[in-house]
C-alpha cells in the first residue's frame, strides 16, 4: 500500500497511511496539480493514521507547492474536512491559526458521514458562487 492514497472526484479522499518519502510527497503534489489543472469545483477529506508524517525536506516542498498554488487552490478547493479521532486532534490540526492560513474552509469531522457530507456540501455551495 501506498503511504499516500487519493482517489475519487469532485470529493477526493486522501489517506495518508504511512509515513511519506520525499518522492511519495513529490508524486501526490504532481496529483494536486492535477485536480487543479481540471479548473473545476473539488473538495478534499483527508484521513492521516497516527504514525503518517513528511521528511523536512518533504514539509519544505509542501511549503513551497501550497505557496505557489495559494490562488488555484482558492479557485478550485471548496473545502478540507480533516477526519480526527478526538475533538481535541481536531483543534490541533484544523486550529484557528491554519485555517486562517488557507484559502478555503476546513472542518474537523469526528466520522466519515460527516466529513463526506460537509465536503459535498461545500462543492455545491462553491458551484453556485461561480
């Protein structure tokens, strides 16, 4: 299995499953751009496992891609559910400060029904603003 995963559209599931080498970060941010390069409505649920996580160096290019791509991703990403095992995982990786930091909406979402309802949600809303 991959250690990252992405599959499905306009609501594209994301695991991570393991943790990333900097050529696994490479390949899925080529598949980032591609979602953008279809200049279409997409949202994202990403499900991390404990133990997945980027090299520094992979961080690095993460940085750099999201900096590059801020303006797409604004255009095109309607939102980011985040599934989290507790509430308090969930204020950690969607706090006030990263959703500040991106250009379209996340939500923690303790349940898969949850997160794939709000992501659905959020591509409709977006489809009828552009």
């Amino acid at each position: 299995m991959s250690a990252i995963q992405m599959m499905g559209w306009p609501m594209v599931t994301i695991r991570f499953n393991a943790p990333a080498t900097d050529q696994d970060a490479q390949d899925w941010l080529h598949e980032l751009s591609g979602l953008l390069d279809r200049k279409e409505p997409f949202s994202m649920v990403i499900h991390a496992q404990p133990n997945s996580e980027f090299s520094p160096i992979a961080r690095k290019l993460l940085g750099l891609w999201f900096k590059e791509k801020r303006q797409l991703l604004g255009l095109y990403c309607s939102g980011v559910a985040r599934l989290v095992g507790s509430e308090q995982e969930g204020d950690r990786v969607v706090s006030k400060n990263m959703q500040s930091a991106m250009p379209f909406p996340m939500k923690a979402c303790l349940d898969w029904s949850e997160a794939r309802d709000w992501a659905m949600t959020q591509i409709q809303d977006k489809k009828k603003i552009t």
